[in-house]
C-alpha cells in the first residue's frame, strides 16, 4: 500500500491517504512535542521505535478484543489503518496522581487513584486541549450519548488490559490519552499508544519511563521507550517490507 496524499500532519504524525478509500497511511516522524506543541524537538530514531511500539500494543489490544483502526506495519516508521472520523475528545485515565491533575486539584504526584479516574479533554491545542465533560461533548455535539458512554467503556477496559501487561514488565501505567473514531458507525480506538501519550514508572525505582523524561528535561527519551518495549518483548527487528 502506498502513500498518496497528505491528508493531515499533526505534531508527530502525518496522515496521508492511499488507493483504499477506507484505509489511510500513518507516518510516525522522529519530532517530539510537548505543552500542547510549544516545546518541539527531532529525536533520532523515535519515528520508528513509537510506530513498532504503537503496533505491538494495538495487536495485545486487539487480541484482548478491543477494536482498533490498526491494520498491520508497513515500513520502519509506517503503518496501516482504518480511515476513522475522529471524534475530537481525549479519554484519560489515571491510575495514580501525576501532571496536570496535580497541577489543577494540588495532590501530591504518586498518589493512588482508587478507583482509577476518568477525565475527557477538547483537543484542541490553541486552546490547551481544556478538560471538558460529558454535558458539553452533549451539547456542542461532538459526540453521541451512545458513543461516549462507549468511549469511556473501552477506555476502563484498556486500563485492565494494559495495567496488566506492563507490570508483567515491572511498569506501573500510570495514566495515558486514548482517542477514538467511527468506522461504519462503530466506535474503534484510533490515534495511538506510545510512550508519548501514557505515563510509565518503574515498579521499583518509580523511574520515569515515558514522555516525562522530554518535558522534565531528563534526557534518554527514545533509550527509554526502547527499553519500555524490550520489556515487554518488543524486539524492534526490522519490519519485512511487502
Ligand atoms: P495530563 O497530566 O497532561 O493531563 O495528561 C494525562 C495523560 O494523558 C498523560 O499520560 C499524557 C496524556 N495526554 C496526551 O498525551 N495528550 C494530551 O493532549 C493530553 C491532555 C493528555
Ligand atoms: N498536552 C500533551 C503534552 O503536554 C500533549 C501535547 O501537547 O503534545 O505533552
């Protein structure tokens, strides 16, 4: 399958169609944001390690019997997926306490959320994606009663996937940002999973394994992504191109 046109790029993928009216290209680039885009760098190697990563997580999903847009990997830095509406609302779920909310409610950083907790935001970058419910995705329409209840459905159920598959590697998730879209009127997560959208600890150290280590200027920020997937046997081996 081939790239035809760029349909959009965002602030670490492009988008771009192909001769499939239902499937679309997504292009991992090396670039690395954060702050709602106002810290931008180039990452060497991070295009490919968060498209192998992003496909290894969307295949346990899948094979858990969430559906997603993910088809299968193309190249390096490539990968196939269903050509989705997006629905323009960021699903969070958190596990324990850390960033924003920290920020907005003054809780410590570290705190266990029991039971985990669910937050919804506008994407919107202009505007600092503001955290929104479900009353204004009501009323402004951006999603279905039906879709959002299933939204937030399928969020909890990737939680009880993913809390499970990354203490297998002595990761605690911590929180992450799903997003989803329809496809023939269902709702499938879409977007991605990488490092880049979760919060990942080390189970012992409580060393900060994602997107953190970029905003906090703590440095081995693809090294640790690496290693986030070799832990959980990820082994990163050349993509065999069709
Ligand atoms: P926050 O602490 O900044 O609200 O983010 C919670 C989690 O969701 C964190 O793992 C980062 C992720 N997230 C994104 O990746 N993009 C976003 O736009 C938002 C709001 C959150
Ligand atoms: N709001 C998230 C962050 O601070 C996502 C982003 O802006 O890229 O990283």
């Amino acid at each position: 399958m081939e790239k035809r046109q760029e349909l959009y790029s965002g602030k670490a993928k492009s988008v771009y169609t192909t001769d499939d009216a239902d499937k679309l290209i997504l292009h991992f680039r090396n670039d690395t944001s954060a702050f709602d885009g106002k810290k931008i760098e180039q990452l060497e190697r991070k295009g490919m390690v968060n498209n192998r990563f992003n496909a290894f997580i969307m295949e346990k999903l899948a094979e858990a019997g969430i559906a997603t847009h993910f088809e299968r990997l193309l190249s390096d830095q490539d990968s196939l997926v269903k050509r989705l509406d997006m629905i323009p609302v960021e699903c969070v779920v958190r596990n324990i306490a850390a960033g924003s909310i920290c920020k907005r409610l003054g809780v410590e950083e570290g705190i266990d959320l029991e039971p985990p907790t669910f937050e919804f935001f506008l994407k919107d970058d202009e505007r600092g994606d503001p955290m929104i419910n479900e009353y204004h995705i009501r009323s402004f329409g951006w999603a279905e009663t039906e879709h959002v209840e299933k939204m937030k459905a399928l969020t909890f159920e990737v939680n009880g996937i993913l809390k499970q598959l990354f203490l297998q590697g002595n990761m605690l998730l911590v929180d992450y940002k799903l997003e989803f879209g329809l496809f023939k009127g269902e709702v499938l997560l879409g977007d991605e999973f990488t490092p880049d959208g979760c919060r990942l600890w080390d189970c012992d150290t409580r060393e900060k394994l994602d997107k953190d280590r970029f905003r906090q200027d703590l440095g081995d920020v693809v090294e640790s992504y690496e290693l986030v997937g070799r832990r959980l046997g990820l082994a990163f081996d050349p993509v065999a191109q069709d």
